[in-house]
C-alpha cells in the first residue's frame, strides 16, 4: 500500500497562516494540515495535522471516526469528557498521548487556555 505523503525535511511551520476550521467543528477550533490526506469516503489515507483551540472552546458531543487517531498535546490545557455546557471532564497538561483505534468515542473536549495537539490520522492498509 502507498503511503500519500511526500518525503519532506526539516523546515519552519509557519504557525501564523494556513489554519481552517474542520467540517463539523465549532469556531475556535482549526487545524493546520502537515502532512498527506484522509479520504473518508474511500476509507484511506494519512494525514498529519495540528490542531488548536483557542481559550474557552469546546466541543458538545462525543467523536466518533473510522480510522485510528494518535494525539500528543503539545502546548496548553485539554480536558476530555465535559458536559454539554463545557462543565467538568478529565484536565491533562502537555507532553500526554492518546492512540484510539477506529470506533472508539471521544470527547467532549474543552481547552480553558487554549491548546495546540499533533495528530495522525490514518487507516488500516487492507
């Protein structure tokens, strides 16, 4: 199976342009793509991305996705599991991971502070 990122070396992120808001995500919350792509309708791809989330944001509902995702919180506050009011759930600090496989719920989540998370999207090769 092809991989569809290309070899890329060293070289600055420009963190101050490029940034959208995903399909479904509330404003506040954008990703900047890094790497590859994800065609969820063909179910395949890879894809690297940042994600951030400016203070205050969160989400209301629990994610679900059919392909694995890994999370390292890189800068700022998560917390996982609020309530639709952005009340409660688990706070974690930088330097934390999360590996979910395909179907498994996630979220809510919220940042008080504001966050910025590396994320690898991708599916099983068949």
């Amino acid at each position: 199976m092809a991989v569809n990122k290309a070899h890329d070396e060293f070289h600055a992120v420009d963190m101050t342009s490029g940034w959208e808001v995903p399909p479904g995500y509330p404003p506040g919350i954008e990703q900047k793509i890094l790497s590859g792509s994800l065609d969820e309708a063909g179910k395949r791809g890879s894809r690297t991305r940042l994600l951030r989330f400016a203070p205050g944001v969160f989400t209301t509902a629990p994610f679900v996705h059919d392909y694995w995702e890994e999370v390292y919180l890189m800068s700022g506050d998560l917390t996982v599991g609020n309530d639709a009011e952005g009340r409660g759930g688990e706070a974690f600090a930088p330097d934390t991971y999360a590996c979910r496989p395909p179907g498994a719920a996630h979220g809510p989540f919220k940042s008080e502070g504001g966050c910025v998370l590396l994320e690898i999207h991708y599916y099983d090769p068949v």
